[in-house]
C-alpha cells in the first residue's frame, strides 16, 4: 500500500461523511417540504414581494419579475387563476402553484 492512498487526515474524513450525511437529509427534507405547502405559507401574489414569489416552485426571478410588472400595469389578481393573463403561466404551471397561493380580498 503506497502512503499517497492513506489519509492521514481522519478529522476531514470525518467532517466530508457528516456534510454528505446533512445534504442527503436536507435533499429530502426539502422534496417533502415542495410536495405540500406549510400550512399557513401561501403567497398573495396581489401583495407579494418578487423575493416572494421567486421562491415559489417553478418561479424564478424572472417570472417573479413579469408578475409584479402585470400587477403594475393591470391592477391586483382578483383570484388565484387570474394569474394566466402573465406571460408564462398557463394551466399547468398554475395547476403546481395553485396550493402555495391566496388571494385576499380587498378591503
């Protein structure tokens, strides 16, 4: 056995097992945790930040961008399916973001 094969550093062994181990659970944690909203957590789109709204799944920054500028130019979303007047949001995108949304009324 040659000595360039032996790490002779168990402590970064050690912390590379333990990083691998928090992204395996952390990967997984988050995939359940996209399947179904927290309860409580849902976005106005009407009211939302674009920092908001780009967290939602399948929204980035820049569908983020074209929600806040629609709501700009044509006034607030008055329910969730209004959204499909924005450029990139069609039934099926709205279909995966329809449980992470709400629209309140205005007062």
């Amino acid at each position: 056995m040659s000595h360039a094969s032996i790490d002779r550093r168990p402590g970064r062994t050690v912390a590379l097992l333990l990083a691998a181990v928090a992204c395996l659970v952390l990967m997984r944690w988050g995939a359940s945790q996209r399947a179904s909203p927290t309860v409580g957590w849902r976005v106005d789109p009407s009211t939302a930040s674009r920092a908001e709204l780009s967290v939602l799944p399948g929204v980035g920054p820049s569908l983020a961008r074209a929600i806040v500028l629609d709501r700009a130019s044509h006034g607030p979303f008055r329910s969730v399916d209004d959204l499909t007047r924005v450029k990139g949001i069609g039934p099926a995108r709205l279909a995966a973001l329809r449980p992470w949304l709400r629209v309140e009324d205005a007062p």
